[in-house]
C-alpha cells in the first residue's frame, strides 16, 4: 500500500516525530533522572505559591431594577491563572497527605433524625438489575450505515483525526511521517512506537483478533479514532495493519494540534508581556502510562522537571521551558500538552434556605430521610466544622475528617474565604442556630462512624491549583465518599469537550470506585457553551442555578448560569436547582447567615438530595449512573417543556425530591422505577414497567458511566449505546437489530452518554427499556463492560395541574387597632404544582401587614416578618400548603385585600378579601359574599 501524504491540515509542522529534541540542549534535570532511576514516586508536601485573584460570578445581563447584579469580575489574563509554583507541585500525591489529615470530634452525641412517617399509602419503588440478552455474534457497523437512515448524520467526519485544538484529514494508508520516522526509532532501539488508526467501522470482537495477530495493541479510543501501540519487529508491521480491510488509516498526530488551545493561547500572551515566566507548569499526557519510565528518558536533554506519573491519567506533571514544547510535542509517546491552571470557587458573596430547600420539596423528605449514614465528600475554600474549627457555627456540629491541600497557613476546619461553610452548610447545616436555615441532608456528619471527608482545595482567595484539586479528588476517592460536591472549576472562554485533566480525573474517579459526583455548572451565561471544567466530565452530575423567588420567575435559570453544550455537543447542565441569593452559615459567626449566589450554591441541594435517596434506597449507593438517571428522570421540566429545547439552560429540569424518593400511585399522581446493569458487545440489557391506562407522560433517561476520554480528544465519549423503547414487545427477545422495525421511541446521540425518551399520552400495557450496545466494549479485549443506569417515571396526572388558591378567616367584628389573621392554602389537582410563589399583590391604605408564617412539611414554623411574598415551593397532590398573613386595621371603613398565586406550570389564581371596620358591625368577608 502506498504512504498515504497529509491532505488537510491547518497549520504546519514544528517537529517530528523520529527526532529526539533536535536543536535543545539544555542540561538534564534532577528530577527526570530521579524518574527513571525510580527515586521520583515519593510524595512530598505541596507549597505552591498561588498568585491569581479568586475571580467572581459573571454580571447579569437583564437584572430587574430592584435585583442587583452579582459582583463583576476582574479582568485578567489566561496568565494570571498559571500558578507561580516552585516544583513540589510536580509530585502527584497519591496517598493526599500533604498537611496531614485533620479529624474532628464535636463531643456531642450522634443527632437521631428528625421525627417523621412515612407516606401513607407510599410503597417503596425498589430497584431490579435489569434482565441480560446474549447475542453471540452481534453485528459489525461501519461508520456510515444503519443512523444515515435517520436523516442524521453525524456532526464530524468520522475519516479526521480530531483534537480539542483542530482536526486534521489524513490520506488512506500509512502517513509519511510514521513510515520516516521508523528506522529512527529502530534504531534508538524502541520496540513500539505509538500512533492513531482510522477505521472503516467500529471495532469490534473480529477486529482486534486481527490486530491482535499483528501484536498491533489498541490503548482506547480518542475520539473517532483509536490510539495504538504498534511493535517495530518486524518492521513491516505498519504496512500490514494499514493492509487489513478495516483500516482507512494509520499514522501520526500533527505536533502542533497536541498543543492544547490554552497552551497555545498562553504562549501567544507572553509574547506581549515582560514579567512572563521562564518555564510553564504541564500535564504531560501519554499514550501509555505503564512504559512510560524509560520513553521519558527522552527529556533528559530537555528543559522539562518532571513529577510522578499519574496512571489513572496516564500523566505526568512537569515544568517545562517554553522553548522545548514543541519538542515535547513531537514525541510519539507523548499524546497531549495542556498547562496546569488554577480554578476557583464558583460564587460570589450577595431568598434562603426557608425558600429554596422548599423549591425541591426537600422538607417533605427531611422528616424521614435525613443522609445521616452517608459518607460526603466536599471540596472547596474549608469548613468551620466541629471543636478544631477557628470558630464553629452551630448549624456546623459536626464530625469531620479532612485535610489542607493548599498553600495556607490556615488548615482545613478554617475557612478564611467562606464558600466552602456555606456550600457545607446548604447541604448538611442542621439549623441549630436558626431551623428556618437547615440544609437539605442536616443528617450528615451527624456520627463518628459517618464523618464528612472534606478536602481544602482552594486558598483564602478563592483560587487553587490543579494539583491540589486533583489531589483532594483521589484523596476523597480514597476515603470512600459517597457523594462528592464541587462547587468551583474553570473557564477560559473557550468550548469546553471534558478531555482536560480536572474533566478526566473526575471521569478517573468516579469509573475506579462508583462516588457519585455533583458539580457546579458555572457562572460564565447566559452564552452558550460556558461551562466550567470539571462540569462538562462525562461522569458528572452538572448542576445549573435557577431562582427560587418571585412572580413569574421561580425556576427560571439565572443570568449568569453557564450553559450548554459543551464543545463535543453534550447537554450540561443535566439538572438546575435554586441557587440566587441562598442563605447559609456565615464562616467566622458562631450563629450567623450570609446570602450568597451563583451555581456554587445550586450543587449542594442536588448532592443533598442524592444523600438522601442512597439512604433511602441502597440501590443508588456506588451506583453513580443510576443516581444521575433517577435525579433527571424525576426533575420538573421547565415550562413542561417535553422538547428539551431549553435543555441547555436547564438540562431535564429543577430537581424534585418528593418525586425522587416516592411515587403516588392513584390517577393523579405517578409511579417510578429504575435498573441497572452491566452492558457490553455481546450484551442487551432490558426492563419490562407496566404504563396504566390514561397515563399523561412516561419519561425514560438512561445514563452509563466510561473510563476518563483520550486526553486532548475533541469528545469525551467513548461508546455508544441506545436506548430503544416498545410497547407490548411480547415474551421473546430475539435479535434486537432483526426488529428494528418494531421500534416504538429509539433515542441516540453521537455525542452524549445520557439519553432521553419521552413519549406523551404513551398507550397502556408493557413498554420495554432496551440498552443496545451499537458500539460497546469487548469484555475480552477492551477488559471491561459499563455500567448502566436506567430510570422511568410514568406520569398519571396532568403535568400542567389545576392549582386551587382558597383564603379562610374567623369571624368577628372588627375595630380600628384590631388585628386578623387570614389563612391562604394553595392545592394542586394533580402531579406536583412546580415552584408555588405567594404574594399580596393589593394591600390597601388602612390595613397594615404585620406578619407571614408558614409551617413547612417537616414541622418547621418560619416567619417572614411582614414580606409581603414569599417561596412556598413545590406541592404535590394531596399535600397542600399553607400561609398565615396577620393583618392589623388601622382605619375605618371597607377595603379589599387581594392574593396571588403563581406556578410554572399551574398558571395563576387570585383571591381577594374585604375587610371592614368602624360604624356597623361589619365582619371580614370574602368579598364575593358581601357583609354579613
């Protein structure tokens, strides 16, 4: 076969591939000598000097009058995000012992969870593994058949070889470059050398038998290609495997497109500025991590110190000189280069607890579910928790286990900044300085057997390095956190694909040890494709910020919320929750409250709710897909939207805990299930749910969790699963692709590992969840099968219910100086009345509002002073909720007092009341009745 030459490609080549470092000589450097001698794998304390200025959340846009803005940010180079670090941050901490772990003993006996009973009526919904379907010989797709008949092709050409930084069009057969570049290499005495494949189909099963036979090994998938390792003895091997009938092409990739566009960016702003540093800290991203010692002998004549390898990422941290990144870069081993960036917590300081923990129904679910036995895991700014905190809040009693990964003095139960007590608190504050504040899970920490693990990431300003983000990630990891919570990341106006090292050490993380991740979406809105690193993580739950106040405007998402979707085309965030104007524990008071907002505040009550739900049901424990299927199956769509075409501002919507936790099973009401299972090439995996008749909605999301992307790849996602729905299939399964046909609902994406299947008016009888495996690993070849999460909720009511707005009071006269106290109840005809906002629209000269109190689910009287609106939150059928408003007559004569309710999918309802005093003995009345 003939070489095939570079057909397209934008840019020019700055080195290649068979030169070891051509024109640089610096001297080797301790560090790598000590990595190949093995002397390099120790762990060593970080004492990074971080110098960025933590970075506030993004100006709203179209603010009303009376709602200020949050605080603008600062303008700042992409430079200013490079830590000015000595070489400590090199050395990747395994075992997260930087400072020391810090425990915490509060003294005070494990908190019982709050009194409460169970949903009369309420069956558990518990979980089923769904049933397994071999097919012994599945069928082989090519890149271009079976999704072309959809009229949907794909977003990219599948013959490029693609990075976040550009794509490049290669010619069939073996690229010129790799065919020079061989007897070099032989000669140097390697005995692989690393390179991409372009395919003509999936590979599957027969595939690598055929590589297998050449000892051509396939390392993963980087986008739409395949990452190999191809031996040099025999050295025809090359010609062979581009001669199999598969293979389209088989080559290099172009040096100057393994520079990732922040490295390129930050070159660019040196060039214009004096103070530039020298050397720039990198992760260096290999091919493969496990030969990894003795390729990076290379560096040695190099400007580059190296730290550890980080064989998750299959990574190596390293200070590099500006001038030897291009010759990094032509090294075949080395895959990609992205700099090390400092992140920052994703809010600044500024409704409240009392609002939006009603927003998501959380105290519906307290009295029953408090998160008491999960274990949390938190990153962020610190915690002022239990005795060793500098000051404790009371909300804040807790136990703790947690270490300092930053450069502060200050360790890790004090938190000079206040974002982290705050997001702790939203989460787990047990509204012991004021019930009105508890968070969503207030169980949590609340015994020495379930201390909350927590990890200080960023420094008094805001800001932290990646290391010790990654760091604080395995470190929780480590700890067996169940649920984790990061409220902060990073964003440098450009797309974001998840392949970045934040993006894959989460993905790292949650496919080794099954935490469940909850991430802040961001604050860079309300443009598209703002999110944040490490929201946009495959194996994230994203979380974006809506409001929980006023008329017309309870869930609708926020100015600054950052938006979808990412740069590879997948919908974050996946879930809004409340998120402006939240207050919480104010870090350094003993008892206060401060109001903060921004998506940092929106993640904790999903990862709350998430505690709850593992307590509830031990089926979503380590089991981080089906949580995230379940939370999004369950969430309220915004404006009942069924098209998701607002799903990048909102993903499936504002999460909703009553429905998460239980169903009403009664023709107004719903019913829920979900499974889990292991999916691979050979594999199908099904549910059969009974829909009644005269059901509204059925709404199916299945999720499944990979191994971290190819580093630098312009897509996360790896495999590509279906989610197929029928109805009445009958008892046999045969081979799914023969009944195509057959198919009621098929949902697929070329991009994203979350599905979505929503089918209105769906006809009573059997419906089966079907997961087929179009491109799915090779239990043999690839070692692995994925884990899928699968979650239906059948919707019996009307989705857009009757919303009953009813105002009672007692009867009697009244005089000048009396007070009364009028009750407002809202009621829903059916489902759940979303985000319920309550308002005395007309209160008339003569009649003083003195005082509002509402009695939440969970027993919880609140006092809102003399508001005249206030957040009741969701209500569901059956549960209906309830105002008090005293008023105090002032003059006499007859006025009318008028009430409103409003929900997003409820519409709107008045009530007006005339109250009369002075002269006859007049008693308040509904006006439509006149006076008694």
């Amino acid at each position: 076969m003939m070489h095939g030459d570079r057909e397209s490609y934008r840019g020019a080549s700055r080195g290649s591939p068979g030169t070891v470092w051509g024109r640089l000589t610096a001297p080797a450097r301790t560090a790598s000598r000590a990595l190949t001698e093995s002397r390099a794998w120790s762990l060593r304390s970080l004492i990074a000097i971080v110098t960025a200025a933590f970075l506030a959340a993004c100006p709203p846009r179209e603010d009303p009058p009376d709602d200020p803005p949050d605080d603008p940010p600062g303008e700042a180079l992409l430079m200013d995000s490079v830590p000015r670090v000595d070489r400590d941050l090199l050395i990747y901490s395994r075992a997260g012992l930087p400072g020391g772990e810090s425990s915490v003993d509060t003294g005070a006996p494990p908190l019982d969870p709050p009194n409460g009973e169970r949903e009369d009526g309420q069956p558990e919904e518990p979980g089923a593994e769904m049933e397994d379907f071999e097919v012994e010989d599945p069928p082989i797709f090519s890149r271009g058949d079976v999704r072309y008949a959809d009229g949907a092709p794909p977003r990219r050409e599948w013959r490029e070889l693609r990075f976040a930084s550009g794509a490049y069009q290669p010619g069939a057969g073996v690229d010129s470059a790799l065919a020079a570049a061989i007897p070099g290499l032989i000669s140097q005495g390697r005995e692989m050398v690393y390179g991409f494949l372009l395919t003509e189909e999936y590979l599957a099963g027969p595939r690598y038998q055929q590589l297998d036979r050449l000892g051509v090994e396939v390392l993963g998938a980087h986008g739409g290609a395949y990452k190999v390792a191809i031996p040099l003895d025999p050295p025809e091997t090359v010609e062979d495997a581009a001669e199999l009938d598969f293979v389209h092409w088989i080559g290099f990739g172009p040096p100057e497109l393994r520079i990732s566009p922040e490295l390129e960016q930050l070159r660019e702003e040196l060039d214009r500025v004096e103070d530039a540093p020298a050397e720039v800290p990198l992760y260096i991203n290999l091919f493969d991590a496990e030969r990894a010692p003795p390729l990076l002998n290379a560096l040695d004549e190099a400007r580059i110190d190296l730290g550890d390898v980080d064989e998750d990422l299959h990574a190596v941290r390293a200070m590099a000189a500006w001038e030897a990144v291009d010759g990094l870069v032509a090294q075949d081993f080395v895959l990609y280069a992205e700099p090390m960036l400092e992140q920052h917590v994703g809010s600044a300081p500024l409704a409240k607890h009392d609002e939006s923990t009603p927003t998501i129904g959380a105290d519906y679910i307290r009295p029953n579910y408090d998160g008491a036995p999960i274990t949390l895991g938190i990153l962020d700014t610190g915690f002022m928790v239990g005795s060793a905190a500098a000051t404790m809040h009371q909300d804040l009693n807790k136990w703790g286990l947690g270490v300092n990964f930053t450069n502060d003095a200050a360790g890790v139960w004090n938190d000079e900044h206040g974002h982290g007590t705050h997001v702790l608190g939203t989460i787990a504050g047990t509204g012991a300085a004021n019930s009105r504040y508890r968070g969503v899970a207030p169980g949590i920490g609340s015994s020495a057997n379930q201390r909350i693990r927590a990890a200080k990431i960023f420094n008094a300003n805001g800001s932290g390095a990646t290391a010790w983000i990654q760091d604080g990630m395995d470190w929780l990891t480590n700890q067996g956190a169940q649920v984790i919570n990061y409220s902060g990341g990073g964003y440098n106006g450009q797309a974001l694909a998840g392949t970045d090292s934040t993006s894959r050490k989460l993905d790292a993380n949650v496919w080794n040890s099954r935490p469940l991740y909850v991430v802040c979406a961001g604050n860079d809105g309300p443009g598209a494709s703002t999110n944040w690193r490490p929201a946009v993580a495959k194996n994230a739950l994203s979380v974006g910020n809506v409001r929980d106040y006023g008329f017309d405007t309870v869930g609708r998402v926020w100015t600054s919320s950052s938006r979808g979707p990412t740069a590879d085309g997948r919908m974050k965030p996946n879930v809004v929750a409340p998120g402006r104007w939240i207050g919480s524990p104010d870090a350094g008071t003993t008892s206060g409250y401060r109001d903060s907002s921004g998506t940092s505040m929106a993640a904790p009550h999903a990862a709350g709710l998430a505690a709850t739900m593992m307590e509830h049901y031990s089926s979503f424990q380590d089991r981080p897909m089906l949580t995230r299927a379940r939370l999004m199956a369950t969430a309220l769509l915004h404006d009942d939207d069924v098209t998701l075409s607002d799903g990048n501002d909102y993903g499936l919507g504002r999460v909703s805990s009553y429905k998460a936790h239980w169903r009403r099973d009664n023709p107004n009401g719903w019913r829920g299930h979900w499974s889990w299972g292991q999916v691979h090439e050979h594999n199908y995996l099904y549910r059969d749910i009974e829909v009644p008749e005269n059901a509204h909605r059925l709404v199916v999301v299945m999720t499944w969790d990979e191994p971290p992307a190819s580093a630098g790849a312009d897509a996360a996602r790896l495999w590509d699963l279906e989610l197929w729905l029928e109805h009445n299939p009958g008892l046999a399964l045969a081979d799914p692709w023969d009944g195509l046909q057959n198919v009621d609902r098929r949902s697929w994406s070329w991009d994203d590992n979350v599905l979505t299947a929503i089918v209105d008016r769906p006809a009573a009888g059997t419906w089966r969840m079907l997961t087929v495996p179009y491109d799915a690993p090779h239990a043999f070849w690839n070692g692995y099968s994925l884990p899928v999460g699968m979650a239906a909720t059948v919707i019996r009511g009307d989705t857009q219910p009757d919303m009953t707005l009813t105002a009672s009071s007692p009867s009697g006269a009244l005089s000048v100086g009396d007070t009364f106290e009028v009750q407002t109840t809202v009621s829903s005809s059916s489902y759940v009345l979303s985000g319920v906002h309550l308002e005395n629209t007309v209160l008339p000269a003569g009649v003083q509002l003195e005082e509002v109190r509402t009695t939440r689910a969970d027993g919880v009287e609140m006092s809102f002073g003399s508001a005249r609106e206030l957040t009741l939150g969701n209500v569901v059928q059956g549960r209906s909720r309830t105002v008090t408003w005293r008023f105090r007559i002032t003059q006499d004569g007859c006025r009318d007092i008028e009430f409103r309710a409003w929900s997003d999918n409820g519409g709107t309802e008045f009530e007006t009341f005339r109250a009369c005093a002075g002269g006859l003995d007049i008693i308040l009345d509904p006006i439509f009745g006149g006076p008694a």
